[in-house]
C-alpha cells in the first residue's frame, strides 16, 4: 500500500471537510439535530482544525505525526459528536456521522501507522545545517 498517496488524499479530504465545516456551520449543526451560535462557532473550530491537518498533510503526505494529527482530532470529533448525540433531535444523523468518523479514525491509524513503519520514524528528519 502506498501511504503517501493515501496521507495526500486524506489531506485533500481534509480540507474538503473543513471548508464545509467553515463554510456552513449552522447547515451543518442543525443536519445533526443542534441549533444555536456555540453549535456554530465549535463546528466552524473543529473545520479550522480540519483545514490545517489538511494542509499539513499535503506539504508532509509522508509524515505520520501529520497523520496521528488526524487521528487525534478524529478522537475530539468522536467526543463531541458523542455529546451532541445525547441533545440531539436527529440522532439517526449523529449516529450515521459517529459511523462515518469512526471510519475515518480506522483509515487515519492505519495510514499513520503505515507511514511509522515506512519511515521508522515518527517525526519528520530535520536538515542540519553545518556550523560556521
């Protein structure tokens, strides 16, 4: 399996995910069943959050803390979305959505892990620049 690829297309997902998540908070709250300016203000966060994992991932496809970055955030979005499952109005949606993020973590560990393994290293290998 390629990872890097995989780690480019996860990123390109990313910041699919997040510009709809900055673009139509409110749309996107009350599909889940939530109203209100907190809904809004969080979901427009957590797609900032998004955007910049994404990017990350496309200027480092083959870094896994590139990729760990977004299982982690996949972990604050199974947090959130398990709390608003509890408010919720429309809770086959938040469901579907715990579903869907659950994925997401599954593919995101598996590509970090991946990465980890090709690169037997967690962080990116830094240029040293000779002393003068």
């Amino acid at each position: 399996m390629d990872y890097k690829k995989l780690g480019f297309g996860l990123g390109l997902f990313s910041i699919g995910l997040g510009f709809v998540e900055v673009a139509a908070p409110g749309r996107l709250a009350r599909w889940l069943g939530i109203e209100g300016k907190t809904a809004q203000t969080v979901t427009r966060l957590f797609g900032g959050r998004e955007l910049l994992a994404g990017a990350m991932l496309l200027r480092g496809p083959a870094v896994s803390t590139n990729g760990w970055n977004r299982v982690f955030g996949d972990m604050m979005d199974l947090a959130a979305l398990g709390l608003v499952f509890s408010r919720s109005s429309r809770k086959p949606a938040v469901a579907g959505a715990l579903a869907f993020v659950g994925g997401a973590t599954l593919l995101d560990t598996v590509t970090a892990r991946g990465l980890d393994h090709e690169t037997a290293r967690t962080f990116a290998r830094s240029e040293r620049v000779p002393a003068l």
